[in-house]
C-alpha cells in the first residue's frame, strides 16, 4: 500500500483540497493517462489541491508491477516537463510533487469485460482509505457500455453512507442521435445521472470558462448581447496538424462527427445560453440546453465538407497512413446555425473546424451590427470596419475588439484600430493541460463543466440530418494543406454578404507570436 506523504504545496488562495477518494482509471496504460490525466494529477498535487487519502488505481490489460508502471508514467512525465514547458511552466519535475503522486499509484490487471476483474476489483476497493470513488473510462468508446455495466452487476456504483461513486466519460458519446440515446439509456440503467460526468476537455480551459466572466460580469457586454445589436457570431477550431498517425480513428469519424456537435456545441452554448441566476451546475446546464434545443437542425445547404490536398504544409489526407486512397472523409467542416429564440432570432452562427490548416487558431468572434453610413457618406472612407469582439481562446489567450476612430489630420477620415487584452500581460498563468479544473470538480462534485443527457441528445439531433442525409452525400471539396480551407466555405458565407476572418490576419499573428 502506498504510504503517506505530506501535501508538496499548500492549496490556492481560496480553494480547498477535494475530498478523499480513489481515483480508477480504467486505461491506464492508454495516451490519454499518460500525457493528459497523470500531468493534470501533477499539476494539482503541486496546487496543495488532492487529500492526503487519495490513491489511485490503474486498470489495464496485461501482467505488470506497479513500479513498472510508476517508472514509466515517470518517464513520461518528466520528458513532457523538458519538452512542454508551457504545460508544466518549468522545464525540470517538480519532485516532491510527482513523489507525492507515484506513491499513491497501484497497477491492477484485468480484462474490461470480466466478471473477475470488477469482482477482484470490488475487493481492492474495499481495502482503500475512503470509499469514495471516481472511475474514469480513459478507453475506447467500444467499451463504455461493459465497463459501466460490470461496475453497476459487482455493486460498485452503490452510494452507501454519505459516501460517493461517480462515471467520467470521454467522447466521443455515440456517433449520431441513435448512438447517444441507446448509450445514455444504458448507463443510466446501472447509475443515476447525478453520477455520470460526461467529460469535453474544451471546457477544462480557462479561456472557455471566462467566456461567461466576460459576458455576466461586465454591464458594457450583456446590453448588446443580441439580435439587435449583434450582425453574426464565428466559432473557429483551426489546425495546422493532420491526423497524426489517427487515420484509423479518422476515417471512422471526421471532422464533423469530431467537432461540432460537442466542443463547438459547447462554445456556442455559452455564448448564446441567457444569464442564469446563479453559477449552480444545474442552473447552467439547464440554460445551455435552452440553447441546443433551440437550434434549427441543420440540413445540407447549411455545411460544407472539405479534405486536405497535397500543398504548401505537407501531403494530402489520402497520403496518410490507414487511409483508404479514395476516401470521402471531411477534414474540414463549416457550418451555419441558427438558434430560433428571442434573443437570437435571424443570427448566423458560422462554425469552422479542420486540419492542414493556414494556423492553428482557436477563437469566437462576435461581430455587431454596421452603424448607418449617412454620416460618413462626404469623408473619404469606403467602408467602415466592423465593430469585433473576439475571445481567443487557443493558442493565444485573451481578447481584442476592433472599431474605428478619427485619423489624426485636418480631414475627417476614418481609420480602424485594434484594443487587445492578454491574460500573460495580467495573471500568472499557471501550469494546466487542460483536465486539472474538470478532475477537481469531479472530485467536488459539481457538474457544471459536465454534459447533462438531454443536452448531449439535443446537439446530435440538430446535427442528425446532416449525418443521414435524406438525398446524396454531402460533397466533400478539395482545399490545399496550409490554406483556409476549401472555396465553398467562403461561398456560404459569400451567399449571406458575409467573410470569414482570416486566420492568418496581422492582429492573430501577433498574438500568436507572444503564446
């Protein structure tokens, strides 16, 4: 049993540990353990933020000793410290800190699908310091439904004595609306919904969360936060990356499937969702699912599909390993969504995701309405710029608004500017990969960064048509890699008076270059 140790730091101002538990991770030997769930722990146990009482136990296939295990979780970690100093802030472990972790580490072997594994795994349990117990499924998809049904069969989600159980999800949640419900009605067969905590690691960023800090807690926003006032909103996920050795996983997917109905989903929420009364989990959820139940399902006029080509930034989709060479799988995805309610009436949402693109951006920019031009109709301006809010989110971290003053000079001309914000030039931003704020609140027991079932259902049902169109495929259009993405995502835009923003605009390279 791993022994004691004092905590390596003591807790934020204004926070506090979470309380004891047993952390299961089911996939222990898997990528998301070792570069995402093991340096978020890190991360946290240096914060002063995990009880002294946690343990945490890894569930994988295959015969190996905890100290095997330890040893190359630790090797990983370190590399990842030498090499991601903007993940860690520091180039060398934190030992004490890491320490503190590994010692807390227990390797168990054991099928997914075995009555054995969750029996044995019943009995280690029992055996722990607290019976609290988080059990994150860090798997593939394919083995959601078994795991949760043999924790459910070997007692394991029983909540007895004031003590908790709780299910953390990855996605993809199902593959469609069908997927979704069929999932959704299985799980919550064997735990209740307060239990499952259906994870989108978008909203671990603290740029995301501060989206509803910018809205609510600032009089200059939320007045014009409407149709009145606001022209039409862009929601950006853009790469540089391909599929990186995924091409198995991506043929299986695409973009769409991977991107809109959850993490963009999950942006357009906040920006669109009416203020709640609190910052309750449930009040929250409640008003994000106002918001995906008000979308129009989106129909193939609505979307348009690319897949990257040979070009300046590397070799085409179908050069990439696992890839079927006459594949028909989207890389790119733009869509236009509408959200038919009071508030959003008549205002496009244009959403954007792809890969092998001109930068790596991920941002939402709210663009308002043009003001009347009479007044400037003698000046010589051709056009005035529009009024933008923008909330960069990756890799930069901040916000710039664009709108126009008077050009110094005898003539009333009119140039346009740029105010920006950096979080860098304000806070200290800490270390953080994205998962340490979704652990701990699991931890805590609050829900607000998690997916309710109703809201999950609602996004693929505005999405569904897309998936099974009733006619012909989608179209999916060519588009160079490192370019913007195919013409035909212009042109829908183009049909509506409209343009994307650039991806590689001067105001955007320069805050990448400070990132």
């Amino acid at each position: 049993m791993p022994t004691d140790k004092d905590q390596p730091a003591a807790p934020l101002a204004g926070k506090h540990p979470a309380p004891p538990c047993t952390l299961v991770i089911f996939g222990a030997g898997g990528d998301l353990t070792k570069r995402l769930l093991m340096p978020a722990l890190y991360n946290l146990a240096s914060d002063g933020l995990l009880d002294d009482k946690m343990q945490i136990i890894g569930v994988n296939h295959g015969q190996r000793e905890t100290s095997e295990w330890r040893d190359e979780l630790s090797e990983s970690l370190r590399k990842f410290a030498a090499d991601r100093a903007s993940t860690f802030h520091t180039s060398q472990l934190n030992e004490k800190a890491w320490d503190w972790v590994s010692q807390r580490l227990q390797y168990f072997a054991g099928e997914f699908e075995s009555d054995e594994t969750f029996s044995q795994l019943a009995q280690l349990i029992a055996t722990m310091k607290t019976s609290n117990v988080v059990f994150y499924l860090a798997v593939t998809a394919r083995f959601f439904k078994p795991i949760v049904e043999h924790l459910g069969r070997a007692g394991l989600l029983k909540e007895e004595g004031g003590n908790f159980r709780r299910i953390v999800i990855e996605k993809p949640f199902g593959t469609d609306l069908a997927s979704a419900r069929d999932l959704n009605a299985h799980i919550l067969g064997y735990a209740s919904e307060s239990q499952v905590y259906r994870i989108d690691h978008f909203l671990g960023k603290d740029t995301v969360q501060s989206i509803l800090a910018v809205r609510f807690a600032n009089a200059l926003f939320e007045p014009m936060w409407r149709r009145e006032y606001i022209d039409h909103v862009q929601i950006t996920a853009a790469e540089t990356i391909g599929v990186e050795g995924r091409g198995r996983f991506y043929e299986q997917t695409g973009a769409f499937r991977d991107m809109v109905p959850n993490h963009l989903f999950q942006l357009l929420g906040m920006i669109a969702m009416e203020p709640p009364n609190s910052f309750d989990a449930e009040t929250v959820r409640d008003k994000k699912a106002e918001v995906f139940d008000a979308i129009q399902p989106l129909g193939a006029r609505d979307v348009v599909f690319g897949q990257y080509e040979k070009g300046a930034a590397g070799p085409g989709y179908r050069e990439e390993p696992d890839v079927a060479p006459e594949s028909r799988t989207e890389t790119y995805a733009a869509a236009r969504v509408y959200v038919e309610n009071w508030r959003w009436a008549g205002v496009p949402f244009y959403l954007r995701t792809g890969k092998r693109l001109a930068a790596r951006r991920t941002e939402v920019s709210v663009q308002l309405k043009a003001v009347p031009f009479r007044l400037f109709r003698d000046t010589p301006v051709d056009a005035l710029t529009p009024n933008v809010l923008t909330l960069r989110i990756d890799p930069a971290h901040g916000t710039t608004f664009d709108f126009n003053v008077k050009v110094p000079g005898p003539v009333m001309q009119v140039g346009a500017v740029q105010s920006s914000f950096n979080y860098g030039d304000f806070f200290d931003e800490r270390a953080n990969v994205g998962y340490e704020t979704l652990l701990y609140d699991c931890m805590l027991g609050d829900e607000t960064l998690f997916q309710r079932a109703d809201s999950i259902e609602t996004a693929w049902a505005a999405v569904d048509p897309v998936l099974h169109p009733q006619g012909a495929p989608i179209d999916v259009h060519g588009y160079a890699a490192g370019s913007e993405g195919p013409a035909e995502a212009d042109a829908l835009l183009a049909a509506d008076g409209r343009a994307w923003r650039s991806l590689i605009d001067k105001s955007n390279k320069k805050q990448e270059d400070k990132a």
